[in-house]
C-alpha cells in the first residue's frame, strides 16, 4: 500500500494480490487513515493483479468509514477481472469506478 495526497484527497494505491491475508495487513492503517473528520478517499486498484471477497470487504468497510465522517471515496479501477467481480457484487453500482486517478479526482481544487 503506498499513500499521498493529491488536489486535497489521500489516494490510496493498493498492488499485488489482496487476499485474506493482505487486507488483514492493510485494513489497520485503512482505519488509521480514515479515522478524521470529512476524508476524501481515492483507493486506486490500478496495480493490483488479484482480489478475492476479503478485498470487496475490506473496500466496503473504507467507505462506510469515510462516509460515517463526512468524507467522499472514489474507486480507481480498470482491470477486467476485477470489474466483473464489482458487477456481479453489485458494488459497481456503490462504488463507480473510473479508470483513472486523475478522473476520480475531477472537480478537486489543484
């Protein structure tokens, strides 16, 4: 996981494989960083190679966070195999991926 901020939002970049045992790994900094008032939350799934149902939960519970304190996330996502798991989940439709940083961050002030 590798974090910096960009037009006043932290993207999140997550690569690898996110499994079980990576989102066991990640998901405490996820909190960490998403634990303050109005966050502003690109996760970028751009380098990921693989992400099993532990992923979708671990993207699930950092949005319900983020929102909880009054922040926005957004989904950066453009491989195949993992928008056709959002879809088929149902979270395409939650979580609107885009397929680049810069067009989840549309509309932020530089």
């Amino acid at each position: 996981m590798r974090t910096y901020p960009r037009h006043g939002c932290l993207v999140v970049e997550l690569s690898g494989e996110i499994d079980v045992e990576a989102a066991g790994a990640i998901t405490p900094d996820l909190d960490t960083l998403t634990d303050r008032p109005g966050p502003d939350v690109v996760i970028d799934l751009g380098p990921i190679d693989f992400m099993d149902c532990s992923g979708l939960a671990m993207l699930c519970r950092v949005r319900r966070r983020v929102l909880e304190h009054g922040g926005r996330v957004h989904l950066v996502c453009d491989h195949p195999m993992t928008l056709r798991i959002l879809r088929a989940t149902g979270l395409s439709a939650v979580f609107r991926p885009v397929p680049t940083v810069e067009e989840a961050l549309a509309g932020y002030e530089a």
